[in-house]
C-alpha cells in the first residue's frame, strides 16, 4: 500500500484529502506546516507527498528544495490557489513532479497519484533496462554449465521471492555479486534499486556513514545531510560484499539494522525506518572468523539463514568453455573486431587452475585480445602469460596452508599483471583492501 503524506494548514483539506485518499487505497499522514512536514517526510519514507504552497512556518517551494537537499525521493505534488502558471513553471523547478491548481475535483487528485506511481514504475524499468544493457549479458544471466552451478541457480530461484537474507561464499572472483544481482533481478524488488558496496574497499572510519549515512556537522568535513547506501536501497537489495573485513563495532550496528529494520545516521538522534533486503557474501569462513572472536556469532546466525556456495573454477571446469566464448563474444562486439579462440587455446584454458577464478579468466582472455592482431586466439597467446609453475606450485607433500599459500600467491601475481601492476586496481580485483594486498605482497615477496 502506498504511503502518501499531506501538507496543509486548512484543517477541512486534510481531513478530506485523508478520507479520499485512504478510500483509494492509500496510507495517509498529514501535518500542518511545511516545518513539521519537512522533519515528517525526512524521518519517514513515503512514496508521495502533496505539498501546499502558501503555508506557516515554511512555505511549499521551501519544504520542495530542503526535502531534495536533505535526500528526499518521494514523488511530490504541488497544490496552490495562487500562482497560475508561474507558480507551477516555479514548483517544477524546485523538483515537483506535478501542480494541482485549487480547488480540485476528487478525482483529479487521485487520477494525478496514479499519473504520478505510473510514470515512477515506468522510469525505474527503464533504468533498469539501460543498466542490463549497459552491464551486458553476464550480467543479464549467468553462463553455467556445471552441476554446482545449477544447484546454485536453483537456490537463487527458490530464495528470491522471499526476503531473507542470503549468505553467498567462494572465493574471490567466482561470481558473488553476478549471483547477488541474480536474485534480485529475480524477486519482487527487481525494478527497485540494487546497491552493492565491498566493505574491505572502504576506509574503517568512512564505513559507517557510507551505510548509515551522516547529518551536518557529525564530524569534521561533514557539512551537509548525506544518505547512506541502506536508505538508498529502500524498496530494493543492499549487498554487504566481503562482510567478514566489517569492523566488529559496526557488525553490532548491522545486527540492530537487520532485526529492526531502522537506522540512524552518524551524528543523528532520530532513527529511520528502512526497508531493504539484505544480501551478504564473503571469501572468508565466517565460522572460524566467529571461534577468533573477529566476527560477532549473533550476527553470523542472523545472515546464515540461507547459504549459496560458488565453488572455484577449478572446480567446475565445464563452466571454463563457456564462460571463455562468451568474453570473447563481449570483446569481439567491444572492439569491433572479429574474435574466437582456436581448439587449442579453448583446451589450454580448461586446464588451467584459474586461482582467480572467472575474473582471472576474463582478464586472461582481455589480455590476449588486446595484445593479439589476429582473428583466432591460439593457445600461444595465453602460454607467454601464463604463471611460471616454479613460482606458484606447492612441492609435493606439502600441508594444507602451504598449498593455500601457493594459490594465493599466485592470485595475486595474477591479479597485479593483470592491472599492470596498479595495486589499488588490484586489490579491487581480488575483493580485498589495499593494505590487505600490501600485507600479503611482502609476506610472499611478490615483485
């Protein structure tokens, strides 16, 4: 049901308004002055607002530019028996969708509302078919072939019509956030907004505000209200890449968030409701993150209700070949150029171990077009950059830790070719933070 709130000082008005529009199936809130409706709409979410003009304490086209200022996003219509033309040219200016001239026949405001939700619908799904289009088909679907794959697809399918949340593992660079815009696209908030953040990328003392979002003078630089990524969900699908590098001060606030389904931003007093589905994933095993005392179990149990495991590449090497042709085809269509790999060079790759898993792959196979004039990629245009195996192999009998050592550091050889040797371009590839890579470039003493 839509939430609607009405702002004006004639009592009889609101009192009509709210009985129309709650006879038309509406959720309406009303207050008398632009000042109250202002702090109303702000602390509150509602999908549409009308808005008088003439009105104590904050007139109508002032309550329109702090509302926007302030990150408001409901639909707001203007009403006024003053004005004409110059005070709706005036209104849409400041952000309004629409002017009702007083006074008003019933079903004008009401056919005006449904104007209003349909021409939101509308420009969402369109948004959201640029984004598809612009994002290209991995991200309009996945390429699989393997078995654990398809489990994986049947659980995107059989969680997205719910809200839960969805824990989603594997290693860096197996397709999280392709199976996390996955579900979304598939659940009811499809056409709402999705909003992704790593929260290893984020400097510990910015991520707060980032999520929450922060009000004037919470801190120095603060010098303006700002909206964080929970709020900027609402309605839609919040995704918490790399939770398990969450400070363990804020896992408590994330906890509060996912049971109460409210925030409150850095420096306010005030929470806000907000209502967006969580989805979480990791390259770490939060089980043991919880037995080091580095991650809350409280919070482990509340976003462990579902869990989809992407295995490594390695591990599915039917999804090698695909995937292959089909970066190959986005390159082909990028460059403008014919492109495909030869039988040989499609062999040479299911063998691989890939210990950056698709991303190494895609990066592989980038590399080579760039690098290569010909039409057909040969298995030689991937061999030259390949990982040296002297550098990267475990010795026979080695523990378990020296052969995850092995791999990772050869992930992050990978990685660091790949960009260039741009750390930072690394370390995002890798889903990791930069000092995290500095850490582990001195600790195998990558070059």
């Amino acid at each position: 049901m839509k939430k609607v709130l009405v702002i004006d000082d004639e009592p009889g008005l609101r009192q009509s308004l709210g009985l129309l529009l709650t006879d038309a199936g509406y959720t309406v809130t009303a207050e008398q002055d632009g000042k109250r409706g202002l702090e109303r709409a702000v602390a509150e979410s509602f999908d549409l607002v009308l808005c008088d003009v003439r009105m104590p304490e904050m007139d109508g086209l002032t309550f329109l530019r702090n509302y926007r200022r302030r990150g408001g996003n409901a639909l707001v219509i203007v009403m006024s028996a003053y004005g004409g033309e110059d005070a709706a040219i005036a209104a849409m200016q400041e952000g309004a969708y629409d002017y009702l001239p007083k006074p008003f026949r019933p079903d004008e405001v009401v056919l005006t509302l449904r104007k209003a939700e349909e021409r939101e619908r509308l420009r969402q799904e369109v948004a959201g078919l640029r984004a598809q289009l612009a994002a290209g088909p991995a991200e309009r679907g996945l390429i699989v072939a393997s078995a654990a794959m398809r489990q994986a697809l049947t659980l995107v399918a059989r969680v997205a019509e719910h809200s839960t949340t969805v824990l989603i593992t594997g290693e860096s660079g197996t397709g999280k956030e392709v199976i996390a815009r996955a579900i979304h696209r598939a659940s009811p908030r499809g056409s709402k907004a999705f909003v992704g953040i790593n929260c290893a990328a984020i400097p510990e003392n910015l991520l707060e505000s980032e999520l929450f979002g922060h009000v004037r003078g919470a801190f120095t630089g603060a010098t303006g209200d700002k909206v964080g990524l929970f709020e900027q969900a609402n309605g839609g699908t919040l995704l918490l890449d790399e939770i398990g590098e969450l400070p363990i001060g804020l896992q408590a606030k994330l906890l509060r968030v996912l049971q109460e389904s409210e925030i409150r931003r850095v420096g306010d007093q005030k929470t806000r409701r907000v209502d967006a589905r969580v989805l979480v994933a990791t390259a770490r095993d939060l089980e043991a993150e919880v037995r080091a005392g580095r991650f809350r179990e409280d919070l482990f149990y509340r976003v462990n209700v579902v869990v989809i495991e992407l295995p490594p590449l390695r591990d599915r090497r039917e999804d090698i070949g695909p995937l292959a042709r089909h970066f190959v085809a986005r390159l082909a269509q990028r460059f403008g150029r014919a492109l495909s790999l030869s039988e040989d060079a499609l062999a040479w790759l299911e063998q691989q171990e890939w210990p950056g898993n698709v991303r190494e792959l895609e990066n592989a196979i980038e590399r080579a077009a760039v690098l290569s004039r010909k039409e057909i990629l040969e298995a030689g245009e991937f061999r030259s950059e390949a990982p040296r195996a002297a550098e990267t192999a475990p010795a026979d009998g080695a523990s378990l830790s020296e052969v995850v050592a092995a791999a990772e550091r050869q992930a992050i050889a990978s990685a660091l070719r790949a960009a260039n040797g741009n750390r930072r371009e690394a370390a995002q590839q890798l889903g990791v933070s930069l000092r995290t890579l500095f850490y582990k470039i001195d600790r195998y003493g990558i070059t």
